[in-house]
C-alpha cells in the first residue's frame, strides 16, 4: 500500500486478482504500526467506561476452532460499543492454575500418583509449572491479532500472579465475613488419579457412556426362615467395589415387597434342578425375572422388615471394634428408594453416596471407608488391598473380582451388562468414585433466591437459556466445593492451630502483619511455611488449594486487583455454551454473594464447533483443516463472516465447513471489493460523507435500503444478537450488487447521468464500510482507505445513525413488487425458453397494481420487453423481424464487450469494430453500436486476429482495435 504524507493510504485501481490474504497481512501491519487500536481506546472517554470480561483461556495448548467463536464475539461486541462512543479496555488473561496444568507437569516430569508429586517436592513441581504454563503463550500472541482481534496481549494479567491471588483471597474473605463459607463432611465426587475432590458442575463436564456390571446380591436375613429355608433379601447395584464396604440396606417405607421363590438365573443356558431360593424385593419389580421361574409366596409390608438384621457379606468390618456397629447391617427405611430398576432393596455403603452417607449419619450407622482417596482398597480389604476399584484402562476389572468371589460364596443371585452415564475427571479422564471426605463450601444454597432472581436482569442470547439451561441449574444449585487437595493453585487463606481455632485472611498485607514476614508469593510451597501465633497458639495453613474455577469466578476483582464494585456487572461477556454449568454460574454465585448483582448483563453464548461430518474434531483422525491454512488460504474476515452468520452464534452446534468460508469469499468479501472497483473507475473525488440529494428511484430505493441495514443492525447488536445483526449485511451487499449497480451501469457509463449514481454509490460504500467494520474489519479497512475516508482509520469512526427520513417505505414496497414481477417474468422466459436477450412485445402480470414510470421502465429493460401489462399472466412470444433484429444487436455488443475484456480494455477506452460477414444488423443499428460500445467507427474490414461468432442464423469475423 502506498502512502501520503499524511500516512493515507491513497486511492488506486483495484487489482485484477485480489489477494485478501496479503491485503489483510497488509492491514495488520499498519494497524500495528499506526497503534490503531490504542486510538480507537484512548479517543474515548473514560466516564464512558465500558466494562467487558475476558474469560483467560490456558496457554499450555495453542488456539483451536473451539476459540474461534470466541474471539470474533469477542472482538465484533468491543468494536461495535467503541464506534458507540464507549471506551472499551480489552486486556488479555492467562488461566495459570489447576488440574490442566498439573497433569501436564506430570507428564513432563513422568510423575504417576500424587505421592510422586510429594516425593519430587512441592517447590520443585510449582516451579515447573510456573516454567511451563506459558508455553505457547507466543503462538496464541501470533494468531489471535491474525483473527482481527483486538486485545492488549502486551499488559496480560495472569492468575498466578501475586495481585491477582491477593484479590482472590480478598473475595474469600468476604464469602467468610458473611458467613457463606463452611468445613463439612460430605459424599462427593473425587478423582483417585488426582486424588481430590470436584464440585458438582466440574463433574457435569465428564460424562461418557460405559459398559459396566450390575450385580444382584443375595443378603441372608437372620432369624427369618420360610419352610425352614434360608429368606435373602436382593439388593442391586452397579458399584460392586463398594460391597465390601456395606453397612445396611434400605427399603422404601411405602413400597409393597414381595416374598418370592425364584430360580437361581441360568448361566450359560444351563440351569440346575431345584435351585429355588426364597427372596425378598420390591412388589412391582418381581416381573423383572424370567418368565415362568418365581412364585409370589406372600406380600410384605415395609414395616415387617425394618429392623431385620442380615449376615453382612464380609467381615472386613463386622467382626471389628468400628462405631456404630451395633446398629450395623440391618434393615432401614429411606424416602430415596424407588422401583424405577433394581429390586427396591438398596444396598448402604455409607462412604459412598450421598443418600448413604445422609442415612448412615442419621441412624448412627457404622461408617466403613475401605478406599483410600486415590481410588485404592484399604489393608482391611485383604483379598484386593492397593488394587484400583475403578481402573482407568478397564473400569470392569475390580467389579468382576468382586462378582466372581460372592458367585464363589453363593452370594451371587445375578450379574449383567449395564450400560450407563458415568462421570470422569474433566481433564484427566479418570473414572470418578462417589467418596465422602471433609472439604470447604461456599453455601449456594443459602442464596440461591438471590441468585434466581439476578438471573433474571440479565440478557441471555440465546434468551431460553436464562430460565433453560442456566435457570434449571440454578434451581438445583447444591453447595460449591471449593477445594482441592492439590498443589498448583491459589492456596486458600485459612490458619489453624492444633486445637481447630481458625482465621480466615484477607490480604498480602494482613498476613505479612501477623507473621512478621515480607511476602512476595502466596503459592503452596511458600505459604505453607509461614506460621504466627493465634490465641496462644501456632497458626498453620490448611492444606488446600482453591478449585481454579472459584479463581475465574473471582476474576472481575482479581484481574485489576481493584476489588471495585462499581464495575459490577460488566456488560458484556462470551463463552461457550459449557460454561452454563462452569464459568457463567462461578461468575454470577460471586457477584451475587459479594454484592447482591449479577456478574453481567448481558452474555452471548456459543456452540460448538464440529468437522464437517458432525464428528468431535480429532487430531488422530485428522478431520478438519488447520485453522492457519484455512487463513492462510481465505483470510480472516472469511472465516469471522461465516461463523458470525452461522448457528453457532445461537448456542447451536455448527459442522465447520471449507466450502462454507470459500462462499463468504465470493458472496460477500470478494463481491464487495467488486462493487468498489466499479466505483474506483469512475469516481473523480472523494465519497461524500452526507447521503447526495437524488431524484433517481433506484438511487432512493438503494439509500433507503442502506439506511433500513443500519437500522436492523443497530437494533440487533444493542440486543447483542450478532447473527441476526450479521446476516443483513450480505443481504445488502446483494442488492447492491446484483440490483442497484447493474441497473445503474449505464447511467454511471454516461457523464450526463453519472453525478448522482456515483456520488449514491460512493456514500453508500463508505457507510457500509462502517456497518460492516466490527465483522470484517480487514476489507472494511482496505476499502474505507482506497476511497479515502476521513479519518485514519474506519475504525476510528463514529457508528453511523440510521436517517428515517431516507427509509422510503414506498419506494421500498414499489420497489420489491417491481422485483417480484422481474422474478415471474424470467421465470415465465425460462418455461418458454425465451433468451433474456431476444427482446419480446410484453408481458402481462397477473398483479392488479400498476407501477410508475421508472418502475415500469425497469420492469422493462429487466425482461426485455417493449410494454408491461396488468391483471393477468401472459408472456408474448410472437418473434417479428424488428424484434429479432434488436436481439442480433444485443448479442453483436455482448460479444463485442467480451473482446474488450480479453483485450484488457477499461470503460474509457475508445475502439473501431471491424467485421466480415452478413451487414444487416450492422446498418440497422450503428449509432447505438457505437455509443454502447465506445466505438469510434465500424468497419467493414479483415485485421487480425478476428473471432469468428454466431449472430442470429448468421457466422461473422469480429475483430476490434483501441484507438
């Protein structure tokens, strides 16, 4: 690009074959150098703040198409509120802490289990994720200004620095202060691999279908007998590895049960004779035995069996001096026991469940922990000590153990397949164990009418989101564990002594007071060694670290370090539709436990990104292209266009397609550059910024439809609804195409005519080049520069107004009913098989409204007819000499223009036509020839090279020079 003294880029010729791609790196490159971005900020008034939150993504991978959603939300809502009038600050952040980077530090440094970790030394493991956690921090820092996002990446923010994780224990603190923060023994999910507990919402994120077995067990009631033969109560489950632990079973105090003589269920087709047992289940689910092998012997009320007590199924536990053991392995009543599957009998192992744990300490049940936290048997459990209960490899394997020992003690009624949900570690896929351990709470439930209620101040886009997706889960809102038994994390600030008296700090500075000590980092292996002196006692910090999504929950405090409520809610903010249940929801828990707001107020929310077979994108399968050749081949503003116009912007999924890119290529970027050269061609001066007084319908009908686009537009970015504010802009781009240039062609042609029809045009681009600036802003850049607008940059540019009084609704519906006829009357040609360039008599519409002058010529020329008629539908085919003659001639010039092309000819040059062959045309028709043709004269002579070409029945040379 060339430039003035005044660093514009001055106007030129559009090239023959653009090159987006370069043009784009081109812009980019004077963006940068011209520090268009700062501009665009600083130009704008502070107390015009407009607060926007970035969710920091992790630098350890690079960028992928799931982050491309992303960004174009991310870059078109901040530009489109700066061209408001708004200051919008975009500072990038860096998502440092938590499992993602633990597990990667673990394979670099080939740790296994957590005793590994312990063993290498917590100084050391901390330090290597603080080495590697911004590994790919330069990849992400050369794409995403490649995207066309702006963002200061220069001044990040970081979540492991020591501003950032003084705010978080600040937000802490406040949670403490109110109450909203509690130590309790609860059944939770953990992860055995990483040996921690995950909060409800973590655990949504990890659901996969399994195989796993399902196992009935026969229990032996004690001092119950029927026709002195043993009564077994069955119990079904899907956990085996958690028999050895049971401690009791339950029974539904208003279910009907059963006592039934049943079959043993045959195995492998072979059964043996007399094997009936007695057993006891649920009424309504003795149906689920074979057909023909079970008789109902007596029905039985919930209360003849409660109380019984049963001969546990190990004595791991029984035989042993464990609390509560005199109340141990008998029969409970328990509202949580259904007869949707199963046997209605459920077995208790109160380490792990919920409803086990719940009923366990209600009755004062013993409590059998027979795994240890990283997913192994305890020393109790001879026969399987330190083997795995659920294994990553074969989840299946421990279960079928303990299948095949109670099928060796005749404890075994049946064992099957079940296929089912089960949740695994989010991030390092572990099959997760249902385990009750100590940990800390943020007390949702407690708030959770406030959090309701704040949901409904905010603009959700998709809007069925806030009562859908989002409200449902917030309905349901259970206890946030915001634990971690980990190491890389913001440590929680909580200092006990030994007799359980606890403090709860604020600050950097709060702790420095107490300990004596000038501290510059508040990571684990450093905290964990400061100690002070509390009620007489020595102070230690608790052990845990903070779960890294109550981290990106604390963000709006944290990323400025400014604590300031003032900047609640932001405006804006954007991710995908995962984070209903994860980021969105630690956001909005926050800003209503600290001040009673909600986080933000208005979020859109994107799907996700599929390969073009509606596959999962894979690496290993290789089923999508890579984001830097598609760039690399269609530039930018492509691919931003067609995700911004796609279902993705509605939470929808969207299946990335190449073909999809290469069509916003040719519909929009490159017809748009089209429409510009045109007007490069004859443009004399600058576009006027003011809409030109015109008289012309056409250029009416194009200003009006100009200023409906930047109605319709304004109207769906104020409800941050970018595809519905995205797609018109195409549609525009169209008719002014396909519609008010072609029409206008020769007006533009004609110097007498020209005036008006350009200065139209060139109005029109400049404010397109606006509208359309926030979502493709490379070409919006490159066309507002070679048309000289303005300012520095388009960019720097106010949003344009849209101006009623140019939205002619007359012309507009006059208009689209002269289209509707063009339509059928071209569809009628195509039935009769009538070229557009063979003129016709008439055509008669069926449509009853008449049409004024201009449109009626319109009409005309569009169909090629001498006259238009009304009130009915009827093409005239009739071909008369003169009519086959005027066709000849349009064909004569069609041809004639194309030799100009391949000559390279511009609209200005003039040329002499000379032809050998049949003259008739040539005589009848030789004064519009030339002046429809810029010819000087036509002669009736050889030169060469001639083409020979076929007008009416007739072959003819045709040849032409430039003058």
């Amino acid at each position: 690009m060339v430039q003035d003294d005044k660093s514009k880029i001055l106007i030129t010729m559009p090239d023959k074959k653009p090159d987006f791609v370069k043009k784009e790196e081109a812009i980019l490159t004077f963006w940068q150098k011209n520090k268009i971005f700062e501009k665009s900020v600083e130009m704008r008034p502070a107390k015009r703040s407009y607060v926007f939150y970035d969710g920091p993504p992790f630098a350890t991978g690079t960028p992928h198409y799931g982050h491309l959603p992303a960004s174009f939300i991310k870059d078109v809502v901040p530009r489109f509120w700066t061209m408001r009038g708004h200051r919008v600050e975009r500072r990038w952040g860096w998502d440092c802490h938590g499992l993602p980077i633990e597990n990667i530090v673990e394979q670099e440094l080939n740790l296994k289990t957590k005793k590994d970790i312990e063993k290498l030394g917590i100084k050391k493991f901390n330090q290597t994720a603080r080495d590697l956690v911004l590994r790919y921090a330069d990849e992400w820092q050369k794409v995403i200004p490649r995207l066309g996002r702006w963002v200061d990446m220069e001044n990040s923010y970081k979540t492991m620095d020591l501003e950032y994780m003084d705010s978080v224990w600040w937000v802490f603190k406040q949670l403490w202060d109110k109450g909203l923060v509690f130590q309790e023994h609860r059944s939770m999910h953990i992860c055995p691999r990483c040996e921690t507990t995950l909060s409800n919402f973590e655990v949504t994120q990890g659901y996969k279908d399994i195989s796993d077995l399902a196992v009935t067990v026969k229990f032996k009631l004690k001092n119950f007998e029927h026709e002195s033969k043993p009564v077994y109560a069955l119990a079904w489950t899907t956990t085996p590895w958690t028999l050895p632990g049971n401690a009791a079973l339950a029974i539904g105090p208003k279910i009907e049960y059963a006592l039934v003589r049943a079959k043993q269920p045959c195995e492998d087709g072979v059964c043996k004779p007399g094997d009936l047992l007695n057993v006891v289940m649920a009424k309504d689910l003795v149906n689920q035995l074979p057909e023909n092998s079970y008789e109902i012997i007596e029905l039985l009320k919930a209360k003849d069996l409660v109380g019984l007590e049963y001969e546990p199924l190990f004595d791991f536990y029984s035989s042993t001096k464990i609390p509560g053991r005199e109340k141990g392995w008998k029969i409970y009543a328990a509202d949580f026991v259904a007869t949707d599957e199963g046997t209605g009998i459920v077995h208790i192992a109160p380490a792990f469940g919920e409803d086990d744990a719940n009923l366990a300490k209600a009755m004062g049940l013993p409590f059998p922990q027979h795994v240890k936290m990283n997913g192994q048997f305890t020393e109790e459990v001879k026969p399987w000590a330190g083997t795995q209960v659920k294994p990553k490899g074969n989840p299946k394997e421990t279960d079928q153990k303990i299948a095949d020992e109670l099928k060796k003690q005749s404890k075994l009624f049946e064992v099957k397949e079940y296929k089912h949900s089960y949740p695994h570690c989010w991030r390092c896929e572990t099959p997760l164990l249902n385990y009750s351990a100590k940990t800390w709470f943020v007390n949702v439930t407690k708030i959770k009418d406030k959090l309701l209620k704040n949901n409904q101040k905010i603009n959700w886009v998709p809007a069925h989101l806030r009562d859908g997706r989002f409200g449902k889960w917030l309905e349901n809102a259970k206890d946030w564990n915001v634990a971690r038994t980990r190491f890389w994390g913001a440590t929680i600030p909580v200092w006990e002594t030994k007799t359980g008296e606890q403090i709860c700090i604020g600050s950097k500075e709060e702790l420095e007071k107490l300990s004596g000590q000038k501290i510059n980092d508040l990571h684990k292996d450093v905290v964990d060694e400061i100690t002070f002196e509390y009620k007489g006692e020595t102070a230690k910090r608790i052990p845990e670290v903070f779960d890294c999504w109550f981290e990106s929950g604390s963000m709006p405090y944290a990323q400025n370090a400014t604590k300031d409520k003032t900047k609640l809610p932001a405006e804006f903010i954007s991710e995908g539709l995962d984070q209903t249940r994860g980021w969105f929801y630690t956001l909005h828990v926050l800003g209503t436990a600290l001040f009673n707001k909600p986080a933000f107020a208005n979020n859109v929310v994107y799907g996700i990104v599929l390969a073009e077979d509606g596959q999962k994108m894979s690496k290993r399968l290789k089923n999508y292209p890579e984001i830097s050749g598609v760039i690399d081949q269609y530039g930018a503003d492509a691919v931003r266009y067609y995700m911004l116009t796609s279902p993705v912007m509605t939470a929808a999924d969207l299946n990335f397609s190449v073909k999809g890119v290469d069509e916003t290529v040719k519909k929009v970027i490159l017809l748009t550059y089209n429409i510009y050269s045109f007007y490069a061609m004859y443009a004399n001066s600058h576009a006027p910024t003011r809409a030109p007084r015109v008289s012309h319908v056409l250029d009416k009908w194009i200003l009006a439809k100009l200023h409906e686009l930047i109605d319709a537009v304004t109207m769906a970015m104020e409800n941050y609804d970018l595809m519905k504010a995205s797609r018109p802009i195409q549609d525009f781009i169209n008719d002014l195409s396909t519609w008010w240039l072609r029409r206008s062609r020769v007006r533009v042609k004609n110097e007498a005519t020209r005036k008006d029809a350009i200065e139209t045009l060139g109005y029109a681009l400049l404010e397109l080049t606006k509208v359309m600036a926030p979502f493709t802003p490379f070409i919006t850049e490159q066309l507002y520069q070679d048309i000289k607008g303005p300012k520095e940059s388009v960019h720097l540019e106010d949003w344009p107004k849209a101006d009623k009084k140019l939205i002619d609704k007359k012309v507009l519906e006059e208009m689209s009913l002269a289209r509707q006829i063009v339509e059928a009357g071209l569809a009628a040609r195509d039935e009769a098989k009538m070229k557009v360039r063979q003129p016709l008599q008439s055509y008669a519409t069926n449509l009853s409204k008449s049409l004024d002058a201009n449109l009626t010529e319109i009409v005309k020329e569009e169909l090629n007819i001498k006259e238009l008629k009304f009130g009915e539908a009827k093409l005239d085919t009739a071909l008369t000499d003169e009519l086959k003659l005027e066709g000849q001639f349009r064909d004569l010039v069609r041809h004639i223009n194309s030799l100009r092309k391949q000559n390279g000819l511009t609209p200005k040059d003039s040329i002499v036509i000379y032809y050998q062959g049949e003259a008739a045309v040539f005589d009848a028709f030789a004064d519009k020839l030339k002046s429809t043709t810029l010819a000087t004269d036509i002669k009736a002579e050889k030169i060469e090279p001639m083409t020979e070409v076929v007008i009416g029945e007739n072959k003819i040379k045709l040849g032409i020079k430039k003058v």
